[in-house]
C-alpha cells in the first residue's frame, strides 16, 4: 500500500494532462473532483480512475478539447452537448449554469447529452451548497445493475446525489448509488483478488457470487425499490437529453477503448432564499444533523452518522496521512509517468 500526498498528486495529474493537450477547464476539474473524492474516502470514483481517463484521452475516446454547446430552452432552463469531453468539466459547466438560473429564477435544471464519465456526482452537487443552494446531480451509466425479477441487467448504477448547506460544517451530502455497490468496488476487489460479499453481485444465469471475476451485474438498492429509482435516473437523463438508455451505452472498461460513450447526466438548483431565510435554514438543517448523531447507538463501539459524515471523516485523516493506494494502482500510475513515484508517502 502507498499513500499519496494530495498537493503532490495534484501537480503531476495536472502535468500530465497538459502535456497530453487536454484543455485546462478539463484539467482543472478532472483533477479537483478526483482529488476531492479521493479525500472523502470514495476511492471508486477518485484518484484510481485517472490512469483510465488517461488511456481514454490517448484513444480520442474522450475529446481534449470540447466545444460545449448551450441551447437555453426558457428562463432558467438548458440541453447542453458536452462534445464527448470529460464529464467532470461538463457537468461543473451544466450546474454552474444551473446555479445561475436558480438565483435568478429560484429553480435551474440543465440536461446534458454526448458526456463520458463524470466522476462522483457529489462534485456537483457541493459547488450549489458552496452557493447556499440545494443541488442535485444525476447520471445514467452501462447497464450493469440486475433488474429485479430477471437474470439481466437493464439501468446503470445511476446515481443520485443531494447537497445541502449547513450552519458550522461542510454540507449535507448524499450520493448513492442505486445499486448496493458501485461496479467499481467489483474491479478493485478483481485487482486485489479478494471475494465479495454474496449479495453485491450476480453471475450470467442471475446467481449470486462470491467470485468477483465471475460477477456481470449489481444488486439493486433495496431491491425493486433500487430498481424503481434506476428508472426514474434514466428517465432524467437519458429521456430528457433524448440519449440512449443504460442499457444502450457501451461499457466503460471492456468496450473499444476509442468507441463514444453517449452519456447523458441531468443537474437541478434550488435556491434556498426564494423559500426561506438562507441562516434559518442552515441552522435546522444542523440541528437536524445533530439530533441524528446524538441518537443512542446500537453499541458503544459504534456512532450513529448522518450522511455524508463518512466522507467528512476520511477527509481530515486523509489530508495529513495521504491518499492510499494499493500497489496495483501505483504501477498503474507509474505507467503514466514515473514521476508520480515521488508524490507517495
């Protein structure tokens, strides 16, 4: 295991996606959200994915310098085309547009289509709540999670993501998953071959397994309730953007690495003032988050957290030990360039 010194980290990412050509809007946020996830503990969507994003820039997989098209279809509404850039650049342009025509209009919402991967979707709905708004961020994915009832997959892991500003601490943050798991817990249970608890995947026939290599698809949250919230992503993003369905997108890992993804994400601000008083509202909503906490736990060996509290967590410890990273993925990084040799701890 090697641990990542994040300001180090930062400095070589970013290098290293200039001298590939990629524009510096791009740079900017595939760094910041990889980082950022990475100190919240969210290690499936952080730093591990950037050697990726790296073989996806070298394929033309993902476009170094997109052209992002607006069509603002009313007052506080928009349909971006993200030109197959990264998906952290173009959906912290969606939601910065979003953000706009909230404070103008009380509500925005920005549909986007012809995106890849944009990383965790907290790194969107946070820059609302740094806005004093409420943010959400949406993003449909490759069919990967079981639908419930059959032995197939049919929506993506589709995540849902909600932000929320707070009275003396970092913003209420959800983002889940509507699937048990994250596909990307799968791989690095692959890459270190470690077994999987029995009920995060199904093999071809629809069997639970153990063996993460033997896994095609993801327990839906809660079962059909996981599945029902899967649909309603898709139909956000996909629908709304008129792009193809989970199903109909191309897997990140197995497909050609030089083939399109078509992924379509989905962003809404509210914000707060046009309802309340914004400090009433972020002083409730810590007193709220205090009565969670201060409720009587099953043992004393454990606290009761609201969410987002893991992430809060990982991130004080994180930026004074490092990132971690398993040896396989500092190879990884080192394939890139050698230079990331000297960020580790």
């Amino acid at each position: 295991m090697v641990h990542f010194d994040h300001s180090a980290l930062d400095r070589l990412m970013t290098a290293v996606l200039r001298d590939k050509g990629v524009n510096e809007s791009s740079v900017r946020h595939v760094v910041s959200s990889l980082i950022q996830t990475s100190l919240r503990g969210v290690d499936s969507h952080g730093i591990n994915l950037f050697p990726h994003y790296c073989k996806e820039v070298d394929s033309g997989r993902i476009n170094k310098n997109p052209h992002f098209k607006f069509e603002k279809t009313a007052a506080a509404t928009a349909v971006m085309d993200a030109d197959h850039g990264f998906g952290h650049h173009a959906g912290a342009a969606a939601i910065d547009s979003a953000i706009d025509y909230a404070l103008q209009s009380g509500m925005g919402s920005v549909s986007v289509k012809n995106s890849s991967h944009f990383g965790a979707a907290a790194y969107f709905g946070l820059r609302a709540a740094e806005k004093d708004c409420l943010g959400f961020a949406f993003t449909n994915a490759d069919a990967l999670v079981k639908a419930h009832g059959s032995s197939e997959p049919f929506f993506g892991t589709n995540p849902i993501c909600f932000c929320a500003p707070m009275k003396d601490e970092d913003p209420f943050c959800l983002d889940m998953a509507t699937s048990l798991v994250s596909w990307n817990k799968i791989n690095n249970c692959r890459m270190n071959n470690q077994p999987i608890p029995p009920h995060w995947a199904f093999d071809e026939q629809g069997n639970s397994v153990t063996d993460p290599h033997k896994a095609i698809s993801l327990n839906p949250a809660g079962e059909y309730k996981g599945f029902g919230l899967g649909a309603v992503v898709d139909i956000l993003c996909a629908l709304l953007a008129n792009g193809p369905l989970s199903r109909d997108i191309i897997p990140m890992y197995t497909s050609a690495i030089a083939d399109k993804r078509y992924i379509n994400h989905f962003f809404m601000v509210i914000d707060i003032r046009k309802f309340t008083d914004v400090n009433v509202f972020k002083s409730r909503l810590q007193e709220m988050v205090n009565g969670i906490r201060n409720l009587k736990p099953l043992s004393s060996a454990t606290k009761v957290m609201a969410a987002g509290d893991p992430e809060k967590k990982s991130s004080g410890q994180r930026l004074n030990e490092g990132i971690p990273v398993s040896d396989v993925k500092f190879a990884d990084f080192l394939s890139v360039s050698e230079q990331f040799r000297s960020a580790a701890k």
